[in-house]
C-alpha cells in the first residue's frame, strides 16, 4: 500500500469525491467508481473518470465512452 499523502488520499487513488456512482462487478470481482463532484479549489466539478478497486489497488480506467452524467 501506498503512503498517505497530504491530501489525506493513498498516492495513486480517486480525489475524494461526492454524488459519484459505484457499482460492483461480480465477475470480474472488481468495485467500478464513475463520476462524481470534486472541490478543485475553489468550486465543485465534475469529474468523468472511471477507476476500479481490486481489493488492494487502485487503478484509473480510461474508456472508450464516457458515460453522460
């Protein structure tokens, strides 16, 4: 695992987020995250990425669509 950066988020995951969806992939045993509003600062946007969790690891999924949120 990861150290923790400052942002208070292991180095390599998803910027914390809310009113993101999540959903878990029985078959591939993998919890999918989409989406999601994120403070960039100064105000809340939109984020359209798409990461994955296998049990251990984060990992950012670039897809050929991008779902309409």
């Amino acid at each position: 695992m990861e150290p923790i950066g400052r942002s208070g988020c292991q180095r390599g995951s998803p910027a914390a987020r809310s009113l993101a969806q999540m959903v878990y992939d029985s078959h591939r045993h993998r919890t999918v995250l989409f989406g999601g509003q994120i403070f960039n600062g100064s105000t809340l946007a939109f984020s359209p990425e798409t990461w994955e969790w296998d049990g251990n690891n984060w990992q950012k999924i670039t897809t050929v669509n991008t779902p309409t949120w």
